[in-house]
C-alpha cells in the first residue's frame, strides 16, 4: 500500500497495515509503505550501513530526507515495491498506488535518477528499476476511474502521458461504480420511489456520456446495499474473476 492504507486495510478485513509484512488470510498478506523505514531497510540492505540506524536521531533524518527531497521520496516508494516484487516469496505484489494526477512522478522516479547519477551501484539499480516498469512481462499497470467528468479528465490526460512517455506497458482501464440502466414502468405514482428513479436515470445517461471518451476494457458495478466494506471486496472480487 502506497500511502496510509487506511481504506485498504477496511477492505481487506485485517488489522491496520505496518511496514513489516502481515498475513490478512492464507495466501494474501499486505503492508504499508513508510518511506523513511523503506529508505533505512535499502541502506541496510544495499549499501551496508548498520542497523542501529532504523533507531534515534538517525532514523529521525532519514525521515526527514525521505519526506522532503522529492526524488528521494518517489524512488523510495517505487524501489520498495520492486524490490518485493523481485522477492521469491511472492507470486503476484499488488501496488495501491498513488491519485492518478500523483502517479507520473513515481513512475518516472527511476529515470530522473538516471539522469542525476552517473555512475555506481545506485545507477545500476535504478535502470534495473526503470527496466523493470517497462517490461510486460513484470510489470502492468490498472487505471481505476469513476465515470464522472473530473477522473475521466484526469485518467485521459494519463493516458496521453503515458502513450508519450513509455515509462509502463499500456495500462488496463477500469471504470468504478458503474449504474446498470434501470428497468422501471413509464408511470410511477409520486414519491420517493419515483424520485429515487429519476436520480438513478439521471446518474445512468450522466455515467453513460462519460463512458464514450473513456472507453474502459473493464466495469466494476456500483455497489448497492447495507454491505460492510470487506463484503464489497468480495462481490468485487468475484466480478474480477470473470473477466
């Protein structure tokens, strides 16, 4: 999860997410990316420093650096979730990423540092990183937009971005909480039901006019109902199973 994993972990039916993995059920586990803890573990890792740096005044400026140096925090984000992706213990890593209007910069993070270091350990895995992204055979990418003008606006001017940019193979569109048209007698006696009726009309052409520039390959309904949140995933999830 890439950022406070508040609304994931609701939907997953877990506890809330750490930055060490958990089990949410066999099979599926989650965690929650903090940059400064992701920025301590790559320097352990990779570059050797010790371990007693994760506590104190250390760990304090690193948070402090991850947090406000823009490239630093967007490689950090991205590198950790390559580097579980390249992890043997998983067979599919499921990032949830960013806005749509905030994904660029992390997409691009790999490049800019590219850009920035000529040579050594960190440019070697930053194009390890940046090839990585770009190959169809590692990495995809799924836009998830409501059928509402501000998001299709948004989703279509990232498509135009990547289309010019090759940064991630072409992504898999989906549309969110799509109306189905709704079947209702051409009288309806006055009252709420018919109001709720002309709102759900009104709603259905409005999502429906959207659609036609979106064009999703995919639609997930809208989900109506007194449903908890982990019992919207799962009628979700049987929804995805299909395509």
């Amino acid at each position: 999860m890439v950022g406070d994993g508040g609304g994931l972990t609701a939907h997953l039916g877990g506890p809330p997410l750490e930055f060490e993995t958990q089990e949410i059920r066999p099979g599926l586990s989650a965690l929650r990316i903090d940059r400064s803890k992701a920025l301590i573990e790559y320097l352990v890792v990779q570059a050797g420093v010790p371990a007693i740096a994760a506590f104190g005044p250390i760990a304090r400026a690193f948070d402090s650096l991850a947090s406000a140096a823009p490239a630093i925090r967007e490689i950090v984000t991205i590198g950790k979730v390559l580097w579980e992706a390249k992890q043997d213990r998983w067979d599919l890593v499921v990032a949830d990423g960013p806005p749509t209007g905030q994904m660029g910069s992390y997409l691009t993070a790999p490049a800019t540092i590219l850009e920035l270091v000529p040579t050594g350990r960190i440019r070697e895995q930053v194009a390890w990183m940046s090839a990585d992204l770009a190959n169809p055979e590692h990495c995809g990418l799924v836009l998830v937009s409501l059928a509402e003008e501000l998001p299709v606006t948004e989703t279509l001017e990232t498509l135009a971005w990547l289309q010019e940019e090759h940064v991630v193979p072409p992504p898999l569109l989906v549309a969110n909480r799509v109306l189905d048209r709704l079947a209702v007698p051409k009288s309806i006696p006055a009252g709420p039901v018919a109001e709720a009726a002309r709102l759900h009309a009104s709603l259905f052409e409005e999502q429906t006019r959207w659609m036609k520039p979106l064009k999703p390959d995919h639609r997930l309904p809208f989900q109506f109902g007194l449903f908890t949140a982990p019992e919207v995933t799962a009628h979700l999830a049987d929804e995805v199973e299909t395509w």
